[in-house]
C-alpha cells in the first residue's frame, strides 16, 4: 500500500509538470503528437483526437511530444513557427506547474497542521540561545548573513552549520540584533541546535496559510539552489544524492508516518524538479527558457539544426547519468 502510495507521488508529479506543457500547447494552438508518462519503450497507449496518451516501461520523468519541437515543419500549428514568447510559455509552464503545485500543499498542510514560525517562544535553559541573551519574542532574522523566512530555514542554516560559531541576527521590538555562538549538538537526535523552540500557529486562518505556502515554497526552492551549492563546492557528495528509487523510499517512508510527512515530502519533491528542469541543461526545459530569451532580446532564429544535435547530445547525456543514478540507487543506497 505504502509502495503503491510512492508511486501514485512520483506519477503526479511528473503528470502536472508535463500537464503545464500540454495546456499551454493547447492555448497556443500547437499540435501535441504524444503524451507520455514515463520513457523507453510504450507499455500501454490510447488515441485521442490527435494526440496519443501513452505510459513507458521507464519511470524516470515524461514528455510532451509537440509537432515541430524536433523536427522542423511547416505547418502553422508546429512549436518552431509560434512567436518566442509563445513558445517560452508552453516550454516554462511543465516546471512553474511543479512550483505552483507545491505552494498548494503547503497551503494545504499549513491550514490543516499549523506551522512553526521563525519567533523565539522559548528558550532551553543553558543553552547558546540563552546564554547569548535572546528574548523571547524576537524574530529570527538571518543565519550567517542568510535571510530566515520559516522554521525550515532556520533549521536547515543551524544543521549546515554543525559545530562551527554562527551569528544569529534576531529582530527584537524592531531593533536588529546580532549575536554569535555556537551550536550545540542534541544527544537524542544528534541534530544542531541553539536552544530555540519557534512560535506554533496551531489553527491559522487561510490568509496565514496562503503565506505560510509561499514561503515554505520559497524555502524549498532556495534549498535547491544551496544544493547545487554545496555540491559544486564539495561541501556534498554523489552519496548524498538519490534519484528515482531513492525519491520512491523516502515517499513511501513518509507516507508510512503520515498523510502531513507524505504531503510534505510531495510539496519538497514538486519544488525540486520544478527547479531541477529550469537548470540551462541541453533537452532540460531550462535550455528552451534561454533559447526563447535570446531570440525575444536578440529578434534573430536560433539556428535550429544546432540546436535539434545539442539538444540530443544533452538528452543522451542525462539518459545515461539517469541509468547510473539508478544503479547507484540499488547498488549504494542514500542512508535517511
């Protein structure tokens, strides 16, 4: 059941980022040949009035097969003769879907659960919070110069931290205040901590919930970006990262644990690939997004034949980074 949960998770995901594609394609009038969940070769299809809805053995993302996206037509209804504009629409909506999704769920979790806001409301008797003279009340304002905007931020910055000094800028009655000190290590959890607990909102009403959603979105996408971060600067490694399987387990634990960590972990997932596939990847949608921004800032045709071998060089690339990622899924699992 729990597997099967997982799954239905992963499905989503990529049915709405590909959705995003295939709804703006509509509007714009361009012709969708197929539309594809999963890669590899066709498990099962059905044939629409043009469009063919087909499910691939791969389970590895999706795609929206749009005539003129690869092969150069004629006909007013392919990809390659609609405006840039029009065709930046249709290429940013699959991952602007992923992101809008997430802000939904947040929202959703938020009027649900509650959530915890960056306010101290209290304080561990001895600990660095305490000892550095915070009040409670205060709101947390920056971590090491990073601007706090949840309980998810300021958790994140102290974990990174580890055992290392940081200074913790508080608002206190309008005033910012700075402090250093270092983090201390909990036994139970073995997590980093100042001695902070944040201010709970148990019931808040829909407009401290639409908030709540944005801001944990945001949040979400700014761990994609410190990711990317501590990866190209060494400060993570290849082990700390999963893919298809690895997104499959967690899933299925948080589902195990509940309906509000399943949410959570799908709101966190749907942040990622929406971020993922804006990354200025050949065949990501992020090479389409510079593509149409040069041709609307520049007014001159991309050279499409260079951008048709780039672009099949890129997706071969990620293809076979998607098998390695697999079997280093199976072979060296990501511990959580």
């Amino acid at each position: 059941m729990y597997i099967l949960a997982a799954i239905i998770a992963f499905g989503v995901l990529i049915i709405i980022h590909e959705l995003g594609h295939f709804v703006l394609a509509k509007l714009n009038d361009v012709k969708v040949e197929e539309f594809s969940i999963g890669m590899g070769p066709k498990l099962a299809s059905i044939s629409g009035k043009e469009t063919q809805y087909s499910i691939r053995i791969l389970p590895i993302g999706g795609y929206v097969k749009m005539l003129g996206d690869e092969d150069k037509s004629e006909d007013p209804r392919a990809f390659n003769n609609k405006s840039p504009l029009r065709r930046l629409s249709i290429v940013i909506a699959g991952p602007l879907m992923n992101i809008l999704l997430a802000v939904m769920i947040y929202i959703s979790i938020g009027a649900i659960a509650g959530f915890e806001l960056p306010v101290v409301n209290s304080l561990v008797p001895n600990s660095p919070a305490e000892s550095a003279g915070i009040q409670k009340g205060a709101t947390i304002y920056k971590v090491n110069g990073s601007r706090i905007l949840t309980w998810d931020d300021f958790a994140v910055f102290i974990g990174l931290a580890k055992n290392n000094k940081i200074n913790l800028e508080v608002k206190e009655n309008g005033v910012v205040k700075s402090y250093n000190m270092m983090p201390m290590k909990e036994k139970t959890t073995g997590r980093y901590m100042v001695g902070i607990g944040g201010q709970v909102v148990a019931k808040p009403n829909i407009l401290q919930s639409i908030n709540y959603g944005f801001k944990e979105t945001i949040s979400m996408v700014r761990e994609a970006f410190l990711g990317f971060k501590l990866l190209f600067t060494h400060q993570a490694s290849m082990n700390d990262v999963g893919g298809p399987v690895t997104i499959i387990k967690i899933t299925r634990k948080a589902a195990i644990a509940g309906i509000i960590p399943y949410l959570s972990i799908v709101a966190f997932l749907s942040s990622q690939i929406g971020i993922l596939n804006l990354v200025p990847f050949p065949a990501l949608d992020g090479s389409y997004v510079l593509v149409c921004l040069y041709e609307i800032v520049s007014g001159k045709k991309a050279n499409e034949n260079k951008i048709g071998v780039i672009n099949t060089i890129g997706f071969t690339v990620l293809m076979v980074v998607m098998v390695l990622v697999i079997f280093k899924d199976i072979v060296y699992p990501v511990n959580f």
